[in-house]
C-alpha cells in the first residue's frame, strides 16, 4: 500500500477563489492535504462558470478543484459567519483572497479566528498586499507584473513590452509564496504552538522575478545595467540566447549563453566568425542577430533539431498549443497521468503539479456544495443545527 503524502495530517479551509489560491491549496492537496472549500451557495467559485467546457462543466475548475471538498454557507446571514468561527478550530491553515478588510467586515479576521484557534495559519493573498496607498485597487495578473517591472522587461527593444500568455503574477507571485509562507509557519508553529498571519502580495512576489535585476541596480547605483527591454544579456541582448523563427513558422529557443554553448551552435551553422559580435552588445551584435535570424529562417524547424540532436548546445523546441503534452521528458516525468472519474464515467488525464512527494490518486472536483453535511458533520455540527444553516 502507498505511503500517504507527506502532509496528509493537514487541513486546510480554503475561502479562495478563481487561480492564486486554488493553485496553493491543489499543491497542498496533492501533498495529501485535506482541502476543504468554502463556497457562496450562489453559484459557488467563477470559475466553475468559466470555459472552456467539458460536458457542461468547467475545464479549469476541474483542474484546479481535484482532490478537494466542498461546502456552502452564505457569510452573510450572522450564523454562517458563527459557524465558519467553529470550523476553524479544526483546521490547520485557512486561505483567502478578499480585498483588504473585507474579511474583516464580514467577522471573520485573523484575530478573530486566532481567538478560536491560536494554531491556525491564516494565508491572505491580495493583488498590492494588505498595507499600502494601493491595498484596495482592483488589479490583475498583467498589471502586477506591469508595476513590479517584470512586464516591461521583456520584449524588442524597439517595440512595446511582450505580454506574456501564462500568470506569472497569479502563480509565481501569488500561488508559490504563499505555500512558501504557509511551509515556514507550519515549520514556526511546530516549535511555538502559534500561528500567524501571511500577507501574500501578487505584485511584491512578481518582483522576486525581477531579482537579480533589480538587486543588481540597487547594489550598483547607476553604474549597474539599465535594465533596458531587448538590451541586456537574458531579454534579447544576447544573440545566443533568444528565439528564432523557423521556414515552417515554428520556433527555437537558444539557449546558448556561456561561449562554450554559442561556439558549439555557430560551429554547427558555419559562422563561428559571429563569436565575438554576439557578446558586444553594440551593432555588432544587432548584425549578428539578423544573420543568424535569416539562418534559422532558412530551413523548418524539425532539420534545426535534427541537426542539433547530438551536440549539447541548449537548444529547444517551442512547444505550442498541444505540443507540450507529447513531449518525452514531460512525460516520463510522470506529469500527465489519467485516472478514472467514477463520478462522471469517464477517464480523465491530470496535471500534475510538480512535487512528487507521495502517491496521486486524484478525486474528482466536487459539485457545488457535495460536502457539506459531511464537512460540517466532521466538526460535530447536529443534523438539527446544519439545517439552520443550509
């Protein structure tokens, strides 16, 4: 029999909605954590709203909701709100994204909850963080790493910043640091039987992309780079590192950075006199990247990877759309993985997210408040006391 994952003692109460926070808490979930979802009995997270579609039900809300429970009180009617105060006394971690003070309004704080449980971990993970001029502005994903510097970082030089097509704020910024903060202070608690609250800032956490940039500037004043968009060394200075267009429209990443890669690419292409041009950083450097544009435009994509297919140079196939989900090393890794929804009849195939610390058996994402007699049950709630609440 498996060994259960390494946090199946945990529990976790999740009042998170749409990516950040589900993200978190299906990580948790796949370490072994049970998550239990509190949803609005009015149509429950957007998300199950949200195509794309699969029989009538949400693509993404099946992906991010496996493995997970849920359950439905209205926390507007004052006894939801007393009964929320009563679950939490058997749980470990709560996450939530509200803005700012409205967890608060609705009695629901963290000294409020401490107060009942001086154990839990309460997770807030807001847009701009719970201090600040900007704590209340609404926001998304591009505007976060828009004001950390991370959207304008990238893209030609002569051009406007390139909007990236995944969440980098939403999951790098928001996801990733509060499991992050929520590890520490399961670690913290361990030792002083506490816990605390984290204010996880999307947009504070989309600057952790811009580090060694950024740090750099603050260390080195104006004598550091001037973190120019398409200027420097990794956001398209560099002709050895950057994506080039193939004959079939299909793409590369080249990936050559150090001179040992760049000589072992332009060896293969011909045009080792380009050595030296592709580290100046001037119109040498401008030549060069045309020449070799016009090279890799030559021929499709599948001859540049047969041609590179054994030296060891950092190059890469841009997967798109589908591509990814054939890809041998992805596969091997174990990330797609199918299993049986009895629940609505069907095989379904499952990313994995991507620590493989115990077994993955995925349960199937709940309907809208399936749990709640169960979860409320488990909580020593009398059947007499559950119908109030429903």
């Amino acid at each position: 029999m498996d060994a259960p994952g390494p946090l199946s003692q945990l529990k976790v109460l999740d009042l998170s909605r749409l990516l950040p926070g589900p993200y978190a808490t299906l990580v948790l979930a796949d370490l072994g954590a049970s998550v239990d979802v509190l949803e609005d009995p009015r149509g429950g997270d957007p998300l199950r709203q949200m195509p794309p579609q699969a029989d009538d039900e949400s693509a993404g809300f099946y992906a991010l909701y496996r493995s997970k429970r849920s359950f439905t009180l209205d926390l507007k009617r004052p006894e939801c709100v007393a009964a929320v105060k009563r679950l939490v006394r058997h749980y470990d971690v709560l996450v939530e994204s509200f803005r700012p003070g409205v967890m608060d309004k609705l009695g629901l704080s963290y000294a409020a909850l401490s107060a009942e449980n001086p154990r839990l971990i309460y997770c807030s993970i807001t847009g701009y963080g719970q201090t600040g001029p900007d704590r209340l502005r609404a926001g998304h994903d591009l505007g976060y790493i828009a004001r950390a510097g991370a959207l304008g970082y990238g893209g030609p030089p002569d051009g406007p910043p390139m909007q990236p097509g995944v969440q980098v704020g939403d999951i790098g910024g928001g996801s990733l640091f509060a499991l992050v903060g929520i590890l520490a202070a399961l670690h913290e608690r361990a030792s002083t039987n506490r816990g605390r609250h984290l204010d996880v800032s999307m947009t504070d956490g989309a600057t952790a992309f811009m580090h060694l940039h950024l740090a750099a500037r603050l260390v080195a004043g104006a004598a550091a780079a001037p973190l120019a968009r398409g200027a420097e060394a990794l956001n398209g200075g560099y002709p050895g590192y950057g994506v080039y267009r193939c004959a079939d429209g299909k793409s590369l990443a080249v990936g050559a950075l150090e001179p040992k890669f760049l000589s072992g690419v332009l060896e293969k292409l011909g045009r080792s006199d380009l050595l030296a041009d592709c580290y100046s950083l001037g119109e040498g450097t401008a030549r060069a990247r045309k020449i070799l544009e016009g090279i890799f435009a030559s021929r499709p994509r599948a001859a540049w990877l047969s041609l590179f297919a054994d030296a060891d140079v950092c190059i890469e196939p841009v997967h798109e759309g589908g591509e990814v989900l054939e890809d041998p090393q992805l596969r091997a890794r174990g990330l797609f993985v199918t299993a049986h929804d009895a629940q609505r009849g069907r095989d379904v195939t499952h990313l994995r997210t991507p620590l493989q610390l115990g077994p993955f058996a995925p349960r199937p994402p709940p309907t809208l408040g399936q749990h709640t007699r169960e979860v409320l049950s488990e909580a020593g709630f009398t059947a007499d006391e559950i119908a109030v609440l429903g």
